[in-house]
C-alpha cells in the first residue's frame, strides 16, 4: 500500500470536509473565477492568432513582405523601371531568410463601360507570382493564370461596374500620348481587404511593359517573402545589407500600416487582458486560501502544539491551493477548447466584414500560447498565495488551548 505523507493525507480531509463549511462556497466560487478567467484568455488568444493568420495571409496572396524598387521622385504607381537580373534574383533566393522572390509592375487605369468608369491600380505579374496562395483561397471564379489582355478583377469593382467573367472591357491610360487597351475578364477575387478590393486590378505583367515601352528585363519592382514573419525585423535588415544603394526597399508593414496597427492593437488588448486576469485570479485565490487558514486557527494551533513545524503547515494549504489551482485551470482549458473548436467547426459567431475584414470569428489553434497562458497564471497566482500563508507563522499553540 502506497505511503501518503502527513501534508497530503491532511489536505485531503480538508478537501472533504470544507465542502460543509463557508470555506467550502469560497473555493467553489475561486475555482469558477479561475476557470472563467483562463477560458477567456485562451479564446481571446486563439481568436487574435486567427485574425493574425488570416489578414496575413490574404495580404501575402497578393503582395510579398517586402518590396524592392529603384530609387524614383515619381509616384507610388508609376516606378522607375528595375532591370532585372538573373544574378540579381539568384543572391535575393540564395539568402537564408527569403522563401519566395517575385516581379510585379503597377500602373494606374480607367475601367471604362457604357454607364460607368472606375479608377484602378493595374498589377502585373509574371509566371512567378505566387499562385498557390492566391488561386485555391481567394480567386472565386475564372482562370487560373493570365494571358495578354486578360485581367482578374475583385467582386466588389465587379458589382459596381456591373461587369461578369467573360466580358470586355476598355482601359484608358492616362499618359503621353494616352492609350487605350481593350481586355477580357477572366476572374474575379475576392480577398476581404478594402485596401485591395477597393482598386486593384491583376493583369499579365508584359502588358505593362508594353504600355510603358520597357524591354523584357524592365519591370516595376521584385516582391521578397520571408521564411519566417515573426522575424520579421530581422530577415528585414539582413536583406537590406544585402541590397544595392539604389534599390529602395518598403516593408508591407509600411504598405499596409492601417492594418498591421490594427493587429498590433488587438495584440495589447489581449496582453493586458491577460496580466489583468491573472492578477485577479491571484488575489482570488490569496483570499480563498486566507479564509480557509483563518478558519483553521484552532487545528493549525493544535498541530503546532502537537510538535509541527511552521513548514509542514504552510504545505497542507499550498496542496489546497494548488488543488484549487488545477481544477479550476483544467475546466477553463476545457471549456475554451470546446468553444474555440466549435466555432471553427460550424462558425457559430458571424461578423460583419466591412467592419473586420471577416465574415466570422476566425480561430487559430496557438497551442504554444495556450501553454503560455497556463504557465504565466499559474505563475502569478502561485506568488500571490504565498502572501495569506504566512499568517500560519502568526498562529500560537495557547490559541488552539484557549478555544477548547
């Protein structure tokens, strides 16, 4: 028969019998807060990784991490040409930190039809545009590449204009002399994001080498991906040492600031949640553990009179707490695994996607954060109930004789 040591086998009766004491209510009520508080961390955690995840991936379909042009005084959408090099693009993709290096060439327009005319920003792309990413995820319907005189163009400049798959389409060019092009949809996106649904337009990228009389080797600029966004800040800075002076270099953090910031919002939000939340479940349980050592005075003065140790005390209340602790962190993991699971499984919580990008609460499975979230509660908590278990060094043998 296995030995059980004097700390544990006390504790235990106290568990049984605190269940008819006020003691009893009190480490019920501090098991529910505890599991309400780490539940709500781990859903608010999981739902931020998925709003995290999915705005990240939506923007990388369309547009690398970091962009490199030439060094132009002229606008966003009319660059300078980069001449692009075989040698060039060998030392970007030999670079441990880049998974992915693209072309691209932007170009203003106006989408022209017998009612109405639109202004969008052209992007051409070549046959290493990443594909894989967009197509299966974001482009609804249509081809999955583009030919001369082709274009995809988003759901929402689609039903403002009115236009189909399949139907044509002029663009004018306002340049000198201006031009005009006329070109078949055949796709049509939609990514969610308003900074692309909004105006962009993706069109085979030797078109705009036409209109802007570049030769096959000129393009608009090269799009770099990173093996690693949450090094972000470094693969950024190795990559800009390994950059010629005159190639000017601009982070999609830059080029979708509203967004990053948004997601950098949400992050604190949930950071202070968290240091909030643990704090209360903290002083809940120091209460918790105060009220059940000040409503055993009378045996921790008899234990003392019996030859115990201030020590072998404190442990009999720190296995309570710990107890306490484990059940009510065990419920709250649970019960946000089984809600998180649930809305990723009938997306139970819609959202309006105008206001967040997203037509329901997404989820994402951060297991190392769910992890982190226990560890940082049960941490903090742990420091806090030292506090009320020091008063069993104040309790006096005389008090436990008085009482009787």
């Amino acid at each position: 028969m296995a030995k059980t040591s004097l700390p544990s086998f006390i504790s235990q009766r106290l568990q049984y019998r605190a269940g008819y004491s006020f003691s009893g209510t009190v480490i019920q009520i501090s098991r529910i807060s505890i599991a309400l508080g780490v539940s709500i961390l781990i859903v608010s955690l999981l739902i931020y990784s998925g709003f995290r995840e999915e705005i990240q991936k939506r923007i990388f379909s369309v547009s690398g991490q970091i962009s490199l042009r030439q060094f132009t005084q002229g606008t966003l959408y009319e660059e300078k040409p980069l001449e692009k090099t075989d040698e060039f693009i060998k030392n970007l993709r030999n670079l441990p930190e880049v998974s992915h290096v693209q072309s691209f060439a932007f170009k203003p327009a106006l989408i022209s039809t017998e009612s109405e005319v639109a202004g969008v920003i052209l992007k051409g792309i070549d046959k290493d545009f990443n594909l894989k990413s967009f197509s299966p995820n974001f482009l609804s319907q249509g081809a999955k590449s583009l030919k001369d005189n082709e274009m995809w163009i988003s759901q929402k400049v689609s039903k403002q204009l009115n236009l189909s798959k399949n139907q044509e389409v002029v663009l004018f060019f306002m340049q000198n002399p201006p031009r005009y092009r006329k070109v078949k949809i055949v796709g049509i996106f939609q990514t969610g994001l308003e900074d692309i649904d909004d105006n962009m337009v993706f069109v085979s990228q030797k078109m705009i080498q036409e209109l802007n009389e570049w030769t096959p080797n000129q393009i608009g600029g090269l799009e770099v991906f990173v093996k690693d966004f949450n090094l972000f800040d470094l693969s950024l800075e190795k990559i800009t040492q390994n950059l010629p002076y005159n190639i000017g270099i601009e982070p999609i953090t830059q080029t979708y600031v509203q967004l990053f910031d948004w997601l950098d919002v949400i992050g604190r939000n949930v950071l202070v949640m968290f240091i909030l939340i643990s704090i209360v479940a903290g002083f809940n349980m120091a209460a918790t553990l105060l009220i059940m050592v000040l409503e055993r005075r009378q045996m921790i003065g008899v234990l003392k009179a019996l030859g115990a140790t201030n020590g072998l005390i404190r442990k009999i209340f720190i296995r309570n707490g710990i107890k306490i602790m484990f059940y009510g962190m065990l419920w709250g993991n649970g019960i946000a695994i089984l809600l998180c699971f649930l809305q990723q499984r009938f997306k139970l919580i819609p959202l309006n996607p105008e206001n967040y990008y997203l037509s329901e609460v997404p989820i994402s499975w951060n297991w190392s954060g769910i992890i982190g979230i226990n560890a940082g509660v049960l941490l903090i908590t742990w420091l806090v109930i030292l506090i009320p278990i020091q008063i069993v060094n104040r309790v006096q043998p005389s008090e436990a004789v008085r009482s009787f």
